[in-house]
C-alpha cells in the first residue's frame, strides 16, 4: 500500500468534506496515520514466548537435550556435566530470543504476528486521543465527527462528539466504514476516505441539518500523519 497519499487525493478528500458539510452544521475531520502503533511489545511478547516454549521443550525431553549439548560440545562423554548442559541452554535461549527479536524488527513480519484484536484496540485508543486533540468540544454544538483510517492495520474508526453521540448509535457508522475499508483493500485510500466523508455527512444532514450561520470550525483538509 502506497506510503503517502497524492496531492490530488487530498483535494478529493476535502472536496468531499466541504460539500458534506454544506448539508450539516456538524464537522467532519479526516486523518490518515501510517499505522496506530509501533507494536514493540508484540514482537517482545513472540521472542519471550519461543524462550518459554524452548525451555519447555528442553524440560520435557532432558535425554534429546542431552544429545543436542553433546553434539555440538563434540563431546564423547556419556554424562555431561551440568555447568555445562546449563551453559548449553542459556546460549540457545539468548539465541533464540535475538533471533525473533530482530526477526521480527521487520515491520510486516510484525504486524502480521500481532493478534488482530490488539490492533483494534490499539487504532481505537489512537483515534480517541486524536479526536480529543483536534476536535472534541471544539465545535459550538459540539458536533465534530472523526474519521479516522490507519493503513498498515487496515482498520478505520469514526469517533463523534457528545450531541451527536446522543442521537446516533455507533452502529448508523456502519456503512461509512465498510465503504472505507473495502476501498482501502483495493489500495484506493482517498476514494474510501471520500466515501465515508458522504455517508457520515448524509447522517448529520439527517440530525443536525444546516442552520445558515453555524461557522466552519474544524479543518476541511485530510491530516496525513
């Protein structure tokens, strides 16, 4: 998937949300991030987990460890000692680790071993604190609405200010969401982000529609993190 978006597909973004917002006295607010989360602590998580799994495996079969220390000591000797089976042990640990470790340094290995439920959570609480920056309570009606779509997860969230919140559920973001998705897998970020940007405004026409003198408070263009 393409890193950055083009010139003109920020043009279509903001155009879409300017003529949504002709409709609405809410606000709309675009963001595109790269990815919500540099995920360290997955690819620790995986380095640990292969030492425990070794180690186990070293426990439940001492006799083929025993051969395993033998052969690479060269060793001819039938009963090694244990400084030296531990010592044996400690280095294929540390190797193991570093192995996976840097392994998984690479960033699609990464994020390919991540749990998908640790991404949604790590997109939402990304989005939530964006939205608390850029547009929560910014608005005099408090009608801002977030859209939010991080690339590498390939996952997207629509984050709403209080008004809205008290008269939408979350599941009326549904389309919008799916139309954003479902072009993001067709590397089509900006047509997405467009998409949704009409759906969303099309229920906060529905809701809270024009009023002739609401100002536009909240920025038009598309954030690109």
């Amino acid at each position: 998937m393409q890193l950055h978006l083009s010139e003109a597909d920020h043009d279509r973004v903001t155009a879409a949300v300017a003529e949504a917002e002709k409709s609405t006295d809410g606000e709309i607010v675009t963001i595109v991030a790269r990815r919500s989360d540099p995920y360290h602590d997955a690819g620790l998580q995986w380095a640990i987990g292969v030492v425990f799994l070794a180690l186990s495996a070293a426990a439940a079969f001492p006799q083929h460890f025993r051969a395993i220390t033998s052969w690479l000591l060269q060793s001819w000797e039938h009963d090694i000692e244990d400084w030296k089976l531990l010592t044996v042990l400690l280095g294929l640990l540390i190797l193991k680790f570093l192995i996976v470790r840097y392994a998984l340094a690479w960033m699609p290995l990464r994020m390919a071993l991540t749990p998908r439920a640790t991404k949604a959570r790590r997109v939402r609480r990304r989005a939530i604190t964006l939205f608390r920056a850029v547009a929560q309570g910014r608005t005099r009606g408090k009608t801002g609405v977030l859209i939010y779509l991080s690339l590498d997860e390939h996952r997207a969230e629509i984050v709403a200010d209080a008004a809205i919140n008290e008269k939408v559920t979350p599941d009326v973001w549904g389309d919008a969401m799916a139309a954003l998705i479902d072009h993001v897998r067709e590397d089509r970020a900006a047509e997405g982000m467009a998409q949704a940007v009409r759906k969303v405004g099309a229920v906060l026409a529905r809701h809270f529609p024009a009023s002739g003198d609401n100002p536009n408070e909240l920025p038009d263009r598309l954030i690109e993190l």
